[in-house]
C-alpha cells in the first residue's frame, strides 16, 4: 500500500494564508500604550529611563503656572527628584557655587543676570536662599541667565560656573546638556508628560 503525503499540500495551503494576510509579525508589549514612548533611545552612551514620582504633578503644573516651560521642567527634573528645592542647603556649597531653587541655579549665575544681585559679590551667595521659597522668582531668575548668557554660555556656567563659562564645550557640558534636551523632548512627546507624576531621568554624575 502506498502512504499518502501530505506535506506538499500543507506547504501550498500555508502559502496561500501568508499571501492573503500578509507576513506575521510579533509586536512588543509596550506597543499596546499610547501614553508612553515604544522605546526610549538613551543619548549616546548615557543610561535613561522614566517612572513615577508620586506627587510630582504638583511640581509641574506649579511650575507652568509661574511661566516655566518644557526646557525649565527637564533641568528640575534633572537635578533632582521630587522638583523641590528640599536639599541641602546650598547643595552644601558656599559662595560662587551655592546652588538655590529647584533648578540649582548658582550663586555666581544668579548675581550676574538679575539687575536686584548688581554689585553683590561671592560672599553674599545666602541672597540666593530667595530662590528656595519663591517659584515665580526662582524662574524669573532662571530666564534672566538664559537670556544674559545665550543658552551656550548658559549651560556651561550652570554646569561649571565660571570654569564653564571659560571653556564652555568640555565634553561634561555637552552631556549635561544633551541629557536636559533628551528630557524636554520626552515630555514634548506626549502632552500627559507636562501635567503627570512621570520623571525622565539621565545618567549625569553630580559635581
């Protein structure tokens, strides 16, 4: 008795399938929201990521509602988590390099962009404690440097004082830089991003 083949069939039968619907294709889990990016492609040899932080809503909107933007949104969250101005005081720096505000804005930068800190030297580097209390004044500020600076010298004096702004393209500020555009672009991806409790986050080593 002869065996029957079946093989052949089931070939042509599969074909006829895979011309009729076309090629099967596996989709990633992530693909199945919206609401956040397929992938995040880190910059170029950076870590990245994002997640929640309860509460940060808050921080956001508080931050639009004084005039901030996207870019103002990714430095704050950037350098710290919860977008307060709640760590140590001055960053446990001192004079030129005190930092103040939830941009950790230096005392340097500060007393060179705002007509109220004319005149004022490093040893007045407490005035910047203003910044802590006060959102509306601490973005003001921030607008201010950016504007005196140019957002090139703005970056590197804000990374490295005022060694930054005498060699304002070292490879640190660059990074520090790309990693405050990654984050504004993230949350330009998806309008939820402004207004949630989503962090972006960078690999950037505090100096």
């Amino acid at each position: 008795m002869k065996t029957k083949t079946f093989a052949p069939r089931i070939v042509v039968l599969a074909l006829i399938i895979v011309l009729a619907v076309g090629p099967l294709s596996v989709t990633p889990a992530l693909a199945a929201s919206n609401d956040a990016p397929l992938l995040l492609t880190c910059p170029s040899g950076m870590s990245c990521g994002m997640y929640t932080v309860s509460g940060l809503h808050n921080q956001k909107n508080a931050l639009l509602s004084v005039g901030g933007n996207t870019l103002d949104m990714a430095v704050a969250m950037l350098e710290t988590e919860t977008m307060k101005a709640n760590y140590a005081y001055g960053d446990n720096k001192t004079g030129d390099a005190a930092n103040f505000g939830i941009f950790k804005q230096n005392w340097l930068m500060i007393r060179s962009s705002v007509p109220q800190y004319s005149g004022t030297t490093a040893n007045e580097w407490n005035w910047g404690a203003a910044l802590n209390s006060n959102l509306s004044w601490d973005v003001q500020v921030l607008h201010a440097s950016q504007n005196h600076y140019g957002m090139t010298k703005w970056f590197a004096g804000h990374r490295n004082g005022q060694s930054g702004l005498n060699n304002p393209n070292t490879t640190d500020i660059n990074r520090y830089k790309t990693a405050v555009y990654w984050i504004q672009s993230q949350i330009n991806s998806n309008s939820k991003y402004k207004t949630d409790d989503t962090r972006f986050w960078v690999s950037v080593p505090a100096i």
